[in-house]
C-alpha cells in the first residue's frame, strides 16, 4: 500500500499526524499517547529520537497480526514485531530514519486515558511526561502527570541486596568457566553484558546511598554520566574486556572489584550486611581456575 506521504520528507509531526487521522477512523483504536523523550520537559527529544507510542484498542492481536496499517502512516523501510514483553510492539523504521514504537495495549472500549493509565504497568513509562494523541472518550483530555518527575523507586531491602551479590558472584564464575574452555563469545558475553547490567544496578544504588533516596538515576544507564559518583565513571572503561582470553580476566578482576567498592560503601552507609564470606570463597575459586589455566 502507498504511503500518504509521497511529495515531501516525513517528519514527526507529520508522523503523529498521520496516526491520528488513520486512528479516528478505527474503531477499535480508542487512545494513544507520546512517552519518552517527545514528551518530556527534562532531557527533551533531539535529533536522534524516536517516536514512542502506547496505543490503547481493544484488540490488540489484531494490529499485531497484520502490518498494513503502518503503511498507511508513512514509507516503512523496516517493521519489526516484538512480542517479548506482555503487549505486542511494532518497532518501525520509516523513511528518512524515522523511528516509531507503537505498543499496543489492551482497552475496553469505554475507559479513557484518565482512567487507563493510573495503577497500571504503563503509569511508569508516563510518569515523567507524556502527550496525548488521542482520547476518543475523552476528547479534550490533557493529562500531563507529573511532568519530569522520575517514578517512585522503592528502597532495596538487604535481602534484594544480598541477592544481587549472590547473583554477580554466580555470573563470575560462568564468566571463569567460559575463558578456561576458550568460550570467549559467551564469556564476553557475561562479563560485558550480564554482569554490566548487574553493575548498573548497582551504580543506581550506591548513587542514591552518596546522594540521598530522592536522587535521580533514570533507568537502565541513561544519563549515567550525569546523576553516577564521578568515581565510577572514571572505573567504568577499565571494567570492559576485549575479545581476548587474558584481558577477559583483567576485565572480570576490574568488574568484580568496582562492584565490590560500591557495594561495601553501599553497606556502610545503609547499615547492611556485605557477605564476604561467599566474595572470598567465590574470588579465590576464579583465582585457581586462572592458575590452572596458565593464564597468568
């Protein structure tokens, strides 16, 4: 099917125009809003952003099932179907570069956005912001809440703390595992993602422990070099390994010993319990299987 843009360069705001002339004309498509940074204040959108959707109908499967519909709303160079989280999600690569992520979400047919978004597992995504699009229950809606302002975080417990230490130290020793067979794939693998997504984590504690519970740490590293302890970003590079046997130990040692900083302030501070009984037990058992493998 043609795009509806044909004579000119598709831009955003052509983008959600589209959208909302090919949504009042469906039924089963009752709202949809702007998160992200096209809706934030804080951090706004720049040149590289992209356009993300929740679209609320009241059959999802439907628009997940066909990609028609995508094309009515500009050239598409790419659509990709993403069922991995609990809503199906349209990634979409439009002409231009143009990136748009259209979330389907499951509405009744009656339920405006107003009384969708409060409680529910899309509130976060919209808590620092959100536009609008469409509301056809509500048509003169302009809910904004709490514009810029991050989601509450709860507080980690010392259990959730132990946990993740017991969690890294586990994924260290696969990292061991995995450089002694010659595995290096999956042994970059684990120390450059699984453990850094640990680390992350981490980071994000060990900064409100430094700088107070109210302190902003985004999610999943985003602005990282803004809101994590200057001593952890001049660590970090040194935490990565290449794609080489020694310097996956060397990355491993450097990863385990930032996280083990930040968790040991992390404890003082908060007043927990670092085991470091198992951090021995499990550094000296890497320790010989490096010894044994003659790597230094």
């Amino acid at each position: 099917m043609a795009s509806v843009m044909t004579e000119s360069v598709l831009t955003y705001r052509q983008l959600e125009s589209n959208f909302v002339d090919w949504a009042k004309g469906q039924p089963g498509v009752r709202s949809a809003i702007v998160v992200g940074s096209r809706a934030r204040q804080d951090h706004p959108a720049d040149e590289w952003s992209d356009l993300d959707l929740i679209v609320f109908c009241t059959e999802p499967a439907a628009y997940a099932a066909r990609s028609d519909w995508l094309h009515r709303l500009g050239e598409v160079w790419i659509a990709v179907l993403d069922q991995a989280g609990r809503d199906p999600e349209w990634l979409v690569m439009y002409a231009s570069g143009l990136k748009a992520d259209f979330l389907l979400a499951a509405a009744d047919h009656s339920a405006s956005i107003q009384e969708l978004l409060p409680g529910s597992r899309y509130e976060a995504a919209a808590w620092r912001g959100l536009r609008v699009l469409l509301d056809k229950n509500a048509p003169h809606t302009s809910l904004s809440p709490s514009a810029g302002s991050p989601a509450p975080v709860a507080h980690p417990t010392q259990a959730d703390f132990t946990t993740l230490i017991d969690v890294v130290l586990f994924d260290a020793t696969r990292v061991a595992k995995f450089v002694r067979r010659g595995d290096l794939w999956r042994a970059k693998r684990t120390c450059d993602h699984d453990l850094k997504r640990r680390l992350v984590t981490l980071i994000e504690w060990h900064a409100r422990a430094v700088y107070g519970p109210q302190h902003d740490t985004w999610y999943d590293g985003r602005f990282l070099a803004e809101w994590a302890d200057p001593r952890v970003l001049e660590a970090l590079p040194g935490t990565f390994a290449k794609y080489d046997r020694d310097d996956l130990w060397r990355g491993l040692y450097a990863t385990l010993d930032l996280f083990r900083r930040l968790a040991l302030e992390i404890a003082e501070r908060w007043g927990y319990v670092y085991p470091a009984t198992a951090d021995d037990r499990i550094t000296e058992w890497i320790r010989s299987v490096q010894r044994a493998a003659g790597a230094g």
